[in-house]
C-alpha cells in the first residue's frame, strides 16, 4: 500500500511484469496535476501476458495519480523498452494551427479534455456536469492479471473505474469501464464506452459483420477514413446484421502476417462500435451499449457497467488473433462444466416436422437418429399450448397434452433409453397476442404507451424487467425441466425488439440483464442443465450470452455451401466447439439446393456437429454415410474442440481450415471447393499449424468413397486412402499438397498425424 503522496510524485507505479501494485485506495489528494507528458514525470502501470505460441502481450498505461490516463501501448511485447521510452517514441507536437499543446487521447476521451473527436462518456445533470474531467485516483491490481485505474472529477461528482484483464494464457484483453455517480443529484448517463482504445495507424483497414436472417456474418471491408465508421444496433438482440465486432488490418496483413486486431463487445443487447479518425491522423475505438434516451439514469450512489470489450492484437496476422480469442472463450467465458464434456451429435426435430407434432412419430425419429449416431434429440417448437403454426400459443409454457397426453416424459425417457440426451426448444422472451398469456396480461409486454406493435413472426416481446413476469417464466421452465427431466435447452428469441419501453423508460440494458439472471437462475437449480443461444439462427451469438449459454445456433441456413462461408466468417470470434452446424436435408428447405450426403457431413463436421432433417426422407446410402461421417466427427472432435484453428489462404473458389493439436502432433484440414474452377488444375493446399521438423502421414478421411475426376490423381499415387502420404511438416506448410480435380460442391477431409 502506498500513501497519496508516494504515488502523487514519483514514480512509483513503473511496472515491471506482475509487479506488485498499490492496493486500492492508493489515493492522490490536493489539486489536480497538468497532463502527465507537462509535468515530465509521468507513471505507467502495465500488464504482461504470455500469450499464444510465446507472442507475449502487454498493456501499458500511463497512469499518473492526478493526470488524465491513457494508453501507452497495447499489443504483443516489446520486451526490451521501458515504458518511459515507449512513451518517447509516441511524443507528438501539437499541429500547427490548433491548441498550444496535443491534447491526449484518455480512456473514456471525456469532453472536458477538450479533444476534438468523439467522446466516449457522455453523462449530464440536468444541462449540466457534462464537461467531465476524469484524473488518476487510484491504481491497483488485482491478482496477477488484472489492473484497476480508478479516476475522479470531483466537480460533477463521477467515478470512473476502468478494469483491464490481459488472460495470462491467451493474452486476451478484457476491458471494462464503471461509471459511479458520486454527486448528490441524479445523473443521466447517455454513453458510456468501454474504455477507448488508441487505433495503431497502420491498421488501415476496418471490417464490420453484416448480415441477414440465414445469412450471418458477413464481412464488409472499408479503408479506414477521417472522420467516423460507426456500426449501431437497435435491434434488441445482438441481431443478424449488425454481429458487435471489428477486425482492423494493415493493408497487406494476412492470415499469418501483418499487424491485426479483432475487437468485441460481449452484449447482447443494442449496441455501438465507432472508429474515429480525427484530422490530425490519430484514431480511436469505442465499444460499449447502445442506450435509449434515458434508459440509464444514476441516483446518488449508483453506478452503470459498460458491457466487456474482448479484444486480440497480433503482429502476424488474423488467424493468431482467431486462435487467442478461441482460447479465451474456452478457458474464461464457458462454463468448464460443458466446456469440458465432449460436444454431443445432435439431432433437432424442427426440419423434420416443423408444427406437425405426433409422438409416436418423434419416437421413431428418435430411433432412427440414434442409429446414426446421435447423442442429444432436442424437440422443436410445437410442443406446448396451441402451438401448431407460429401464430398461437407462444408464451404457454404447458405441455399440449392433445399431443403428448402423459406429458413429455415418456418421449424424453424413450430418448434417454436409446442412450441420448434430451433437449426442449423454449423462446421465453416472447408471446403471441394469440395465447392464453397475452389474454390474461396484455400489460406484460415491452412497448411504448399508444404506439401500435409491429408484428414480427406474430410475436410481441416480454417485459422481463417486471418481476412477475420472469417468475412465470421461470415456474414454467423449472416445472418442465424437471418433469421430462431436461438436460439440454434451445432458447430461442424471434423477433427484433424496437419498442423496447416498459412503461414509459427504455428498458433494453434491463432486459437483457434479466434475460441473463433467468438463465442464471435456472442454471442454478440445474447446474447439468445446458442451454444454446438461438435467436432465428446466429443473432444472438456473442461473448455476452456465452457467459450464461454453451452453444450458438450459427444460422438457420443448413445449406452446407452457404454454411462454409457463414462458419469460416463466424471463426473470426466463435470457436468450432459452441458454433451449431448441422447437416440438413439433400434438398435445403431455405435455399433450395440439393448437396450430396458427403458435402453436407463435411460442413457439419467442422464445427459442433448435429443433424436436422427427416431421416426417413434420406436413402439407405446417405444414411450409412450419415452414420460414418458422425463416426467420423467423433472420432476428431477432441482435437476439433481444442486445437489451433487456422483459416487457409486460398484461391476462390475454395475454402479450406485447419485445426492443429496444440503440441503439433496432428492436424485435421478441411478444403471445400465451392463452384466451379477457373484453370484446368487446382492448386495446392498449404497445410498450417504442423513442426516443421516432423513427419507427417497424410490421409484422405473423407469422403468414404472419393470421385476425383480425371486422371489417376494424388489420392491413388500417394495412397491417401491406405498408408497415407509420409513428408515433412516444413515442406506440407510452405508447399502444401497439389489437390486433386474436384467436383464443384464438394469437399475433402485430410488428416496429418506425427510420425513417432
Ligand atoms: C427459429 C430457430 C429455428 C427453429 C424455429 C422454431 O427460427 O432459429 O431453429 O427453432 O425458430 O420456430
């Protein structure tokens, strides 16, 4: 612990790796200092993290006690500068033709500080307090990795505790801003970014993730510009075309090379990411929640969360940032109870019956799908109330016993008796006008007063801020749950939420915490219970949900070819052991194209693999081919769920990935080609993640039965079905296998495994 005025006058926070810091508290007390770079005496405080494969990463930040904050440098390690020297390098004059002296970007670039771009903290009393000027309070660390600056402005009467972690493994920065209203009168907070991160200039490039219903995730490149790039959600949902992250790229960063950075807000909820490139060059990143006009207002006292900004930085490109994220997730956002438990194959009911609901049928299903392989049947909407077309009965959690007369539980114990786990669909957050519920509460729905709801998908949203409503919804789960004995849920949530009102106040940030605290709730009281974030396909798919849920619904789309572009985008933040892919009917009920048995298995596998479709509809063939293509997954998803993934840089129309055993000893790659091939070869297929120094057996492992078109190719002359292709790591990651001719539409599977 250190006095007020050790910390106030010297330099005592320059910090080396897992340092000590003052314990909170460490307080500065007299006037304010001028900005740190004038006084010439400023302290840094810095985290340090290992890092993927020995790509240390630091944080440092100029923390002096009575000076505004900001970041130093944020990125992989410069092992061999000071911070002081870092800080050097960085010094900037002020341009001609503006303020005497540069005015530095701070960690919420607050408009007191008389900085020209956006700020990232807008509060108010009233008109008033909203020139805010946030000094260094405090500096303190918790554990080994995480560092906590705390700064003031006595004069509006605000606190503003800024949360770094840097994950000691990933090196995976985590940041978080808390905004305390210390005054004696009520505060409005209008914006409140998670603390803003100086843009590196030579991160040119900004990609934002668009989309649509079944067809999620993507990527629209822009040059980075002066003035503002800004992606907002209102959507109510994480939502499908506005995913909350950015990828910033130099302009020849690749997936193994060049400067790159990948930024998340973890929320699921409206949301805002802004790049702000002022006149002078200089840029900024903000991430935080999308807040209605008055939704936050602080009574004395209290204090307003922004949501966690996740983000990766690495000097060799993207796919390194992918691998730190993926890792993170793993080892700190899932629950290591399911992250542990090998992900099981499943079947879901909805494009095998959709409304239709008979229970003699659903068994028969249930055989047919654990013939193949299946280890969780998960029963679709239409279940429960008046359910049997989207139009009615939403909200009625009760079993419709016209259907299932002794309840659910004899179809989940015929389930559990074939050896599978059983699954229900829930979409608790909403209603149809159309229910039992609706006609009993009209008033428990979200909505401003006198304006008309918009339909969508016939559904109104839940005002989950009132107490009674979560408890109803809460008694309904909890009951079924435990009478059919659940252990997996599909939470879906179908529609937009754009009048997002309870009573009259915006209730969004409110809703999507309690939507959280109800799933918490009954993860509490079934803690073997699993849940899947399922919003019509990927739109509710973020670190933030993912902190209650263990696995995303990617994309209602199950056209494997439309899935391989969806999955390879989605790789940028998920890992393949939460992002649902599942292997839909030969023909695809949204796009209409008719793929292969193989293709379809091959998508599926690269990623937490299940099924969805009729499997009386499909042939005794593809269903023998179905069942080795489970096998198959089974046998890899061990090291598809913990491996490094790489994404290959290859030609349209090809989409390969990789995943590699961590320590090297083997490699599973997938190549698709996608449509037809522009020359009359392929080209060779660089395999990445293997020691260069070992040797490797390369085998096709699918499909079963290949048809290469053509001449005798690799497949035959190197036995790629047999003992494999035996060379060394070096020579598959820098020259890559010559693929052979292959159909459009199709997709191959190599295996590489480490010669002892
Ligand atoms: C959404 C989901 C689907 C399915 C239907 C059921 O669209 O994304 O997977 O569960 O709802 O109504």
């Amino acid at each position: 612990m250190s006095s007020a005025g050790e910390t106030a006058s010297g330099k005592l926070d320059c910090m080396s790796d897992y340092e000590a810091m003052p314990e909170s508290g460490a307080a500065a007390t007299g006037h304010l200092h001028e900005c740190a770079t004038e006084r010439g005496d400023p302290s840094f405080a810095q985290l340090k993290s290992a890092g993927l494969d020995s790509r240390a990463v630091s944080l440092i930040v100029e923390a002096t006690i009575g000076a505004r904050p900001r970041i130093v440098h944020w990125g992989e390690s410069l092992p061999d500068s000071t911070p002081e020297e870092l800080s050097l390098l960085a010094f900037a004059q002020s341009p001609l033709g503006s303020a005497t002296r540069l005015i530095h970007g701070s960690l919420s670039n607050e408009p007191g500080t008389g900085i020209a771009t956006a700020p990232g903290l807008l509060v108010q009393r009233e008109g008033t307090a909203w020139t805010v000027d946030l000094r260094v309070h405090s500096v303190a660390k918790e554990g080994q990795a995480t560092l906590v600056i705390t700064c003031t402005d006595p004069r509006c009467g605000i606190t503003a505790t800024y949360r770094f972690t840097l994950c000691p493994v990933t090196g995976v920065l985590s940041a978080q801003t808390v905004v305390a209203n210390t005054g004696e009168s009520g505060l409005a907070v209008e914006w409140c970014a998670a603390p803003v991160l100086p843009v590196d200039r030579r991160l040119e490039q900004v990609t934002g993730f668009s989309g649509r219903w079944a067809g999620e995730f993507q990527q629209e490149t822009t040059e980075r510009f002066r003035g503002t790039y800004m992606r907002e959600n209102r959507a109510g949902r994480t939502s499908h075309d506005m995913f909350p992250a950015i990828l910033l790229s130099g302009p020849c960063t690749s997936e193994t090379h060049g400067p790159a950075s990948a930024v998340h807000l973890a929320w699921s909820g409206n949301a805002r990411l802004r790049i702000d490139t002022a006149q002078d060059g200089r840029a900024f990143l903000q991430a935080g929640e999308l807040l209605l006009p008055g939704e936050i207002a602080l009574q004395p006292g209290e204090s307003y969360a922004s949501p966690l900004l996740v983000a990766a930085m690495s000097e060799s490109g993207l796919g390194p940032t992918s691998q730190a994220l993926h890792a993170h997730v793993r080892r700190n956002i899932l629950d290591p109870r399911t992250n542990d438990k090998p992900r099981p194959v499943h079947y879901n009911t909805w494009e095998a019956v959709y409304f239709d609901h008979d229970e003699a049928r659903l068994k028969d299903l249930a055989n047919r799908a654990a013939e193949v392989g299946a280890e969780r049947f998960v029963l679709d909407d239409g279940w429960f109330g008046s359910r049997r077309s989207d139009a009615a009965g939403l909200g009625d959690w009760f079993v419709s016993k016209d259907i299932y007369p002794g309840g659910l539980r004899p179809l989940a114990d015929h389930v559990r008796s074939l050896g599978m786990e059983f699954g229900l669909w829930f979409e608790p957050e909403m209603v149809n006008p159309d229910s039992d519920l609706f006609r009993a509460h009209p008033d428990w729905v979200l909505g401003g007063e006198g304006i008309e709801h918009v339909p969508f998908r016939n559904q109104l949203t839940l005002d989950l801020t009132k107490p009674e409503v979560t408890d109803y919804l809460y008694r309904c789960i909890a009951d079924i749950v435990e009478e059919a004995q659940v252990d997996y849920i599909k939470w879906d949530m179908n529609r937009d939420t754009v009048h997002p009102a309870s009573g009259e106040r915006g209730a969004m940030h409110r809703q999507t915490h309690a939507v959280y605290a109800l799933i918490d709730a009954l993860r509490e009281r079934f803690p073997d219970l699993e849940i899947e974030s399922c919003a019509s396909g990927g739109a509710r798919a973020d670190y933030g949900v993912l902190q209650h849920t263990d696995r995303v619904w990617t994309s209602d789309n199950n056209d494997a070819l439309d899935r391989q572009a969806i999955q390879r985008s989605a790789s940028h933040f998920l890992p393949l052991s939460i992002m649902g892919s599942h292997v839909g009917p030969r023909r695809c009920h949204i796009t209409g194209r008719v793929l292969s048995m193989d293709m379809r298995v091959a998508s599926a596998i690269v990623g937490h693999m299940g099924m969805e479709l009729d499997l009386e509809d499909e042939t005794a063939e593809d269903r023998a081919t179905l069942a080795a293509g489970i096998a198959l997954y089974k046998q890899h998803r061990g090291l598809l769920h913990s491996g490094r993934f790489h994404r290959i840089a290859m030609p349209e129309p090809f989409n390969a990935v990789s995943v590699s055993a961590v320590n090297g000893d083997e490699t599973i790659v997938s190549c698709a080609m996608l449509g037809s091939l522009p020359t009359s070869l392929p080209p060779r297929l660089p395999i990445p993640g293997l020691t260069p120094d070992r040797r490797y057996r390369v085998k096709l492992v699918w499909p079963q039965a290949p048809e290469f078109p053509g001449t005798r190719s690799i497949y035959e002359e190197a036995d790629l079905a047999g003992e494999g292709l035996q060379v060394q790591g070096a020579a598959l990651g820098r020259l890559g296998i010559q693929l052979p001719l292959m159909h459009p539409a199709t997709c191959i599977l190599l295996h590489c495994k480490a010669e002892h």
